[in-house]
C-alpha cells in the first residue's frame, strides 16, 4: 500500500514520468493491436484457402464430363499404344526394326544397302517407352528416296526419320530412323 501511495505521489509530481507512462502504456496497446491484426490476417487467409478449395471442388463436381474426359483419353492411350512397337530385349527391338525397315525396301531399287543399329536408350519423360535407332546406307536411284519416305509415313508402327542425308552426285543415301518400343523396362540402357 504505501508503495502504490508513493507511485501515485511521485507520478502527480513528476510531469516528465507521467508522460513515459503514458508512452509505455500507448506502446503496449498498439503492440497488442498488431498481434491481434495479425491473428485476424492469419484467419482470414486460412478462410480465404479454405472458400477457394471449396470452390475448385464444387467446379469439379459441376463437371459432368469427367467420365467422358476419361474416356477419351483411354481411347488416346490405346491409339498411341496401338502404334508403338513391343519386344522382350533389346536385341529383338533391334532386330525387328531392322526387318521391318528391311521389308520397305525389297522392293525399291537400293544397292549396296547397309543396316546398323544405333542408339537404344529409354525416353527420359515417358517410363516404359524405348527409343532404338537404325542406320541404313545406301546408293539409290533418283525417286526412291521419296518412296522409302513415303513407306515409313505409312507404316502402321511409330517410326520417326531423325535424319536423311541425300548425296545426288554419288546417289548415297543415309538414313538414321527410331522407332519407339514398350516391353523393354527390365532392359540396362
């Protein structure tokens, strides 16, 4: 008692402690302001993520079409699917491209026709998918460079020329072709 009786004499006495108070105290309550500003901020983003979720799911919802988007992308997959190649291993990924790229070109007029096989690596963004390469070299006569072209466009398979090199004052022809295979994924690149 005598302490708070000797604060409240020294405070009607002293302007300058009187004027600190009252500082302190105005630094307190706008401390206590900005954690209470804070607290409300706090919960009305929380509010904010929560209304937006909500609506992104009753969009979802809203959408009847969902059933028909998969099922349109299934037939996209089996498609694509239908036009990659298979094999066990690599050796007959490689083999079975090589003859495929053997049989377009019975019946062209090709000479000294050559056939390597090239690159076998797995696609970096698709898993399960495999890129194998064939080179074939050869002399050709003018035209049958077109219809070797027009063979691989038609093929039923995926097969992507990577590069075609033309030399018309020896008639040689390079061709570099990939063809994509699945049924290789316990294969070592």
């Amino acid at each position: 008692m005598q302490l708070l009786a000797s604060l409240q004499s020294e405070l009607a006495q002293n302007f300058r402690l009187r004027i600190g108070v009252c500082l302190i105290a105005l630094i307190l309550l706008f401390y206590l302001i900005l954690l209470q500003s804070e607290r409300l901020q706090i919960a009305f983003d929380s509010y904010a993520q929560q209304y937006q979720r909500l609506q992104q799911a009753e969009n979802l919802l809203a959408q009847d079409d969902g059933i028909n988007q998969l099922d349109a992308e299934n037939r996209d997959y089996s498609q694509l699917s239908e036009g990659l190649w298979h094999a066990e291993t690599l050796g007959l990924a490689q083999a079975s491209l090589q003859g495929s790229l053997g049989d377009m070109i019975k019946t062209l007029d090709l000479r000294n026709s050559r056939m390597r096989s090239g690159a076998a690596q797995p696609l970096e963004n698709v898993d399960g998918v495999w890129q194998i390469q064939v080179q074939l070299d050869a002399l050709y006569n003018r035209g049958d460079d077109l219809k070797l072209l027009y063979r691989l466009a038609q093929s039923s398979k995926l097969l992507v020329v990577e590069r075609l090199d033309l030399q018309p004052s020896s008639n040689r022809l390079s061709l570099l072709v990939s063809g994509y295979f699945t049924g290789l994924e316990n294969q070592d690149p």
